[in-house]
C-alpha cells in the first residue's frame, strides 16, 4: 500500500462528465489498496471567467481581494469531486488550501508555500477516506487567502506529496509523458520512460511545458518522486499500464540513461539577441550593463560575453522578443554613451536550441558532435551557452525546426516505432 | 458616528454596475462618519447555479460538499465589491465567514449560528477601512464550511450586528420596506414607517415577504435595531431621505403606534381545511390526529377544536394546498377508524387573512369590526384562530382580494396619497 498524491488540471476537471471520470480513476487507485490524496485546479475557463469579472469591477485588481475571488474556482471543483466520489461509492471529504492549513508568504497572486498541516489529512486518510484539496491557493500567516499564480496546482501537488511524506506525487496533464523533443517538431520524437531532475529543470526552463518549474524544483529540494500520467487515456486503464504510460522524474541515473548521453531537444522561439559592442574591459561593466535591463523589469536568458581583445569586448544576451524594442532602446539611449562602448546591435529573429542529458558529464564530444551536426546543415551558431548537463546555441529562427531535427537524428533520440 | 450593519441582496449585487453602485452607497454611509460593515449574498442567480452543477454530479448532493460548492457564490461577491470599495477610494477588507470566524453547528446546508469573532472586524474599523463579510456562510466546530440556508444572508447582517454591538442593521432589499398588506393586492397599501418586531414576526410568517423570520426573530432574541431599505433608490439619495424611504423595526410601542390599532393585514393564499367531524372527546384525540400528520413531514398551520357538544367535537386545521390529499388520505385511512371519527371532510381551497397590530391588545371589539367587515361583503368564515397581537380567519380562497381589501378600507390604512 501506497501513499499517493494525484493532481489534476483545468482541462481534466473542465466538466462534469470529466470529474465523474476523474473520481473513477481515483477509486481505481484507492481500490487497489492506495491512500490517496487528489489535488485540483479551477474547471478550465473558470479562473480567467473570475479575473475578467475582477477586472470589469477594477482594471487592475487588488491583489488580496483578487485571491478571495480566484480561490473560488477551485473550491467549486474539490466539492464537485468529493461528490463525484461518494456518489460512486468511495468516501472522501474536500478541503480549502485554508482549511488544510496551506501556509504561504503574503505575496498575493503569487506567494510562496512556507508549510502545510498534514495532519488532518492523515486522520481521513486513516479513515479510508480520500482527501480531495484546492490546488493553487493558501493562506498567509494573518489568514488572508492566498494564490500561487498560474501553475499553482503543480506545486501545490508537490508540496503536500512533500509534507505528508507521499510514495509518489501524480501529474496528470493533457500531455503524456516527457518526450525527446516536442512531437509537433519532430514527429518521431519518443517518450522517455524516466528523466532525472536535473535534465527535466533544463527541459522545463528550456520551453517543454509538461510541468511549472516551479514544481520540479519544489519536488527536487523534497526528494519528491514526480510522475507525469496523461488525463487522457481510459480511467480504465489497468493500473500497470497506466504507469508506463508516463514519464518518472528520478533522483537516480539509472543505467538506462547512461547509454542515452543525451536525453532530449529543448528549444525555445521568439529569443531576440543584443550585442553591446566595444565595450571597455573594467570591473562592473557587465553589471552596468544588465541592471539597467533589470530595472525595467526586463527578463533575461542568455549570457555571453568574450575573452577581451586590446581591452575592448563585445557583452551578448538574449530577451524575450516582445521585450526587445525596450531593451534596445535603453541600451542605445541609457547605457552606450555611459559605459563608453563602440555600438549597439540587435537581432529579433533568434531562437536557442539545447542539448540536454545527465549522460554529458562523463562524455567528452558531446558539444562537438553538435556543432558537426549544425554546421552540415549550413546552420551558423550565433552565441553559445553551457552547463553541466546541457549545450545551447543561439541561431536564426528561421533554422529551428531543421536545428531540432537534425539534433534529434544525430544522437539517436528517433523512435524507431514512429515516423 | 454610529456603527452600521448593511446587507445587501443578491439582486443588489446581481451585476458589475449594480456592486458599484453598492460601493458608492456604502462610502456615502462612510463619509458621513459611520463605521460600515457590509454583508452580501451570491450575484443572483449565482447560488442557483452552483446547485444546478451540483446536482448533475449528484442527484441528492452530499450535503457538507455542497455547503463547500454553494459557499464560493458569496466569496466572488465580497472581494469584487471590495475592490469595488478600492477602486473609489475607500479602504476595505473582504471576509469569508470562516476567516472572521462565523461558527455554527454542523447541520450543512441550514446550519445556525452560534458566535461570531468580532475583534478582527473590529481592527479593521478602527483603522478606517470597510469591512465587507460573506453572508450566508460560516464555519462549525471541526473547520468544515457550512452555509445558513436559502435566506441567510439576512440572519448573517443581524448576528453581525448582535456581535458587533451595532447601532443599527440595515437590510437593504428590493422591495422599499413594510407594508400594510401586499400593494399588489390592495393598490392603497401605504408604508410603514415603523412596525414593532412582534408584529413583523406575525406579518413575515403570514406571508410579507420582506425579511427572512429567522433574521427577524434573531434581531428580538439580540435586541438588534432594524431597517429595511430599498436598494432601488438612486445611491446618491442624501442620507435622511433614505433613511425615511424605509421601515425601521422597533421595540418599543411609540406614540404612533397606538393610534393604528391594527398595523397591517397579512393573508396566505393555497391553504387547505381539514375537519375530523364527530371526534370522541377524550385526552390524547388531538395529539392522535396531529402526530399521525405530522411523522408524514406535513405541516400544519391553523389549528381549532371547539367544545365538545354530547361527548363529541370536530377537530379542523389546515395545511398547505400541496399536501391536502396526502394528509387527507392519511387521516381517511389512519386515523379515523382509529380514533371512532364519524367523518373527515375537506376543502383545498382556502385562504387565510389576519388583521396584526399591538394596539389590539388594549382595543376591544377589533375581532368584531373585522367579522362585521367580511360579513358585509357576504364572507362566510370557516376557522377562526387569535394571537395576543392577531386575528385569523379561513376563507373560501376566492375572496381573497375582496377581504383584504375590505379589511384594509375598514382599519383605517389606506394611504391618502395613493389609489
């Protein structure tokens, strides 16, 4: 027997025929001997329903009072789930992020969960009862009623799989599972049966929307077994087989994953590049450079800034595009003229392309076979980045999806059933 | 500065414009001076809603989890008009009935409530801001949500007020006040300025729809002032003139009062008359009757047994059209041969009209000038019962208009203004 935490999404709750499946899928677990715990978000449509409603009353909301209307969409699912349940049978009780005592900072419309009491939880849970909880929302440490923000509920999932100690925490999504790359790109892109943490923080960051980074990070620093399941398969399913069917986010790299040397393709669109060019060699130029970014609230991804030459350098980083007139502008009117640097050029057709794998570590060549692969498409690299476990290169977007591809092939990541 | 309780309806909060229109009512109140405390249902049709999407999930839903459902109509409404409140200018704090600490028994759906928090309300008034609580709701012993019932966001504004120690509880309303009878009826109604609550508890339970009876009896158990006035006067009215549109509900018996012996005349339509004729007069008869009745969840309203003539009586009550033939048939079947009744007889179509006043009390002969009254119009009368501050007589239900009409004319309430 098993303590597992199910957490569901707008998508998967968004009618009252899908609740009614949903409770089927969680008696199937609950009857095969499991304690279970189901998280839920808002129906879909709902949470933007309630803020278009708060915005005709205030264009821009307050935030406290923006939470006690947003918890509200959630709150309607977990008692249209716990019904759900007792009509089919299985005994289950709802409960408020309040009333489970989800404590959170106060940062209204996106706080931070600081802890939970597990206990009442573990008494319904003693009972045989399933637990059904508000995924997305709080309370602060005065009692105001709290929002994670977008994305929540995979946190809130992870957090009370963390504070009740839970065997596994289970995503379910209208995606199935981590692929190799995204399928829409790459049509034989296979589904990876486990990732480590470390490769799906670069995967998740990079732009595959499977899960909120915040989650995986939160799941990373609980030692939480995560595992992504898809919504969309039978509730029927046996339970075997449903399990396969997704992808488990590991702690260990397992031998499996050592032969893979590289796991995935991540790539992101819509990257704009900015090139500061001629800048004096000096103690604090990069800061100076990048605060000014910062301050406008200006995002930034990429960073890569060369050996200098004569005392001169040229500084690159990358913004999102819808920033990139801002950004160039502050530079060109702001920070040129007061760091002393030659010129300042932009291009707003980027995109980043990765390599990710825990198996990079111990290979050396890895980069290499990916800078072969890309210059034998005539693909030129316009700035590259590194860590540990992943290779980026910025190029011309127009070159992503023939990027990804090619990458895809060359370190044998094709399904050989697809295609 | 007086401390004031509002509540307002949910045709009062029914759309976007009309919580505005709220909100400027409210800082009116407050710019006069006045600590406000606001208490709101569900948006109509909100509340409805919500038990509709329950029901297809649950044909009889489970009743804690509706309570958990039904309780998110009142939390979208607080924290729109309190950004509502923002947005003008005005400091407000919204508030479920759990986070000001509502309690109530555990019985969902029609829980009652036994004390309410009242220093966080408190704190927040004493720093300027509008408080704006969830009516209809509260929370029992164990943390579970509970709602009051259909109706209690009135009984909501009175406890409020009770645990406050509010000057006054407002109950603001779509109709403009108390009547002398129903304007639709007799079109020379006029308005009451005032009405002792003795008299309000016998014109609500006779049928004026104004105010909720339990709100009114749990303003005489706290001795709580209350005014109803009407959310359809333009918000900008200045403060006397609205204060005047309504009808205040006192204590005492003021000098007015005296004069009008009688205040109002209420009536019942779809009563049903049934008479156990030639009833053995013993101990017990009446109890056998009744109990037959009542474990069948029928219940009854006017009840009579005159003296017993020769060792028999006839025992007549009435109950509500929609039972007769059940009682009937219960009472045929059950209980006359039981009991050695000679006969039951019955008649589905009956209406009840009463004259209420506290003036009668000291006033003689008010019972005969209002049996004179019907008697001139040709009104036969089937059941007579009274009250200390009440007269009620059954009538054939198609006389209805005609007596109260009668009996408004003959007491003296037609408004010299109107008709």
């Amino acid at each position: 027997m098993a303590l597992i935490v199910q957490k569901y999404g707008g998508t998967s709750v968004g009618s009252v025929e899908r609740i009614k499946n949903v409770a089927r899928r969680v008696i199937k677990w609950a009857d095969a001997g499991h304690q279970v715990v189901v998280v839920v978000s808002a129906m879909s449509g709902e949470t933007n329903r309630l803020i278009a409603l708060a915005r005709e009353i205030q264009p821009e909301p307050d935030p406290r009072e923006l939470d006690v209307v947003a918890a509200t969409g959630e709150q309607v699912t977990i008692g249209l789930l716990a019904m759900a349940l007792k009509s089919l049978g299985r005994d289950a009780r709802s409960y408020t992020g309040f009333q489970v005592g989800v404590h959170t900072d106060s940062a209204f419309t996106k706080a931070r969960i600081e802890s939970i009491d597990e206990q009442r939880m573990r008494a319904d849970l003693e009972l045989g009862r399933v637990v059904v909880v508000a995924g997305f929302q709080g309370m602060d440490a005065q009692g105001n009623i709290t929002t994670l923000g977008r994305g929540g509920s995979d946190t809130s999932g992870v957090a009370l799989a963390a504070a009740l100690g839970a065997d596994e925490c289970q995503i379910y999504t209208d995606v199935d599972g981590v692929y190799t790359t995204d399928p829409r790109v790459v049509p034989e892109a296979s589904k990876l049966p486990s990732i480590t943490f470390e490769e799906m923080l670069e995967m998740a960051s990079l732009g595959s929307k499977v899960l909120q980074i915040r989650s995986v990070e939160f799941a990373g620093k609980y030692r939480v077994r995560l595992r992504v399941l898809s919504s969309l398969t039978p509730w029927d399913l046996p339970l075997e087989d449903e399990m396969r069917s997704g992808t488990l986010i590991t702690f260990e790299e397992d031998q499996n994953m050592e032969r893979a040397v590289v796991s995935g393709i991540a790539f992101a669109r819509d990257e704009a590049k900015i090139t500061v060019v001629g800048v004096p060699d000096r103690p604090g130029i990069a800061y100076q450079i990048l605060s000014a970014v910062g301050q406008a609230n200006i995002e930034v991804d990429m960073i890569v800034q060369n050996q200098s030459v004569d005392g001169f350098t040229d500084f690159s980083f990358t913004v999102g595009r819808s920033e990139y007139a801002r950004a160039l502008g502050i530079l060109k009117n702001e920070v040129q003229g007061h760091i002393g640097a030659r010129e300042v050029l932009g291009d707003p057709k980027a995109c980043k392309v990765s390599i990710v794998g825990v198996g990079m570590r111990s290979h050396a060549g890895i980069a290499s076979t990916m800078f072969r692969t890309l210059s034998e498409e005539g693909i030129n690299i316009q700035m590259i980045s590194t860590s540990e476990i992943k290779v980026s290169v910025l190029i011309d977007e127009k070159y992503l999806e023939l990027a990804v591809r090619a990458l895809h092939r060359a370190f044998d990541l094709d399904d050989p059933a697809a295609g």
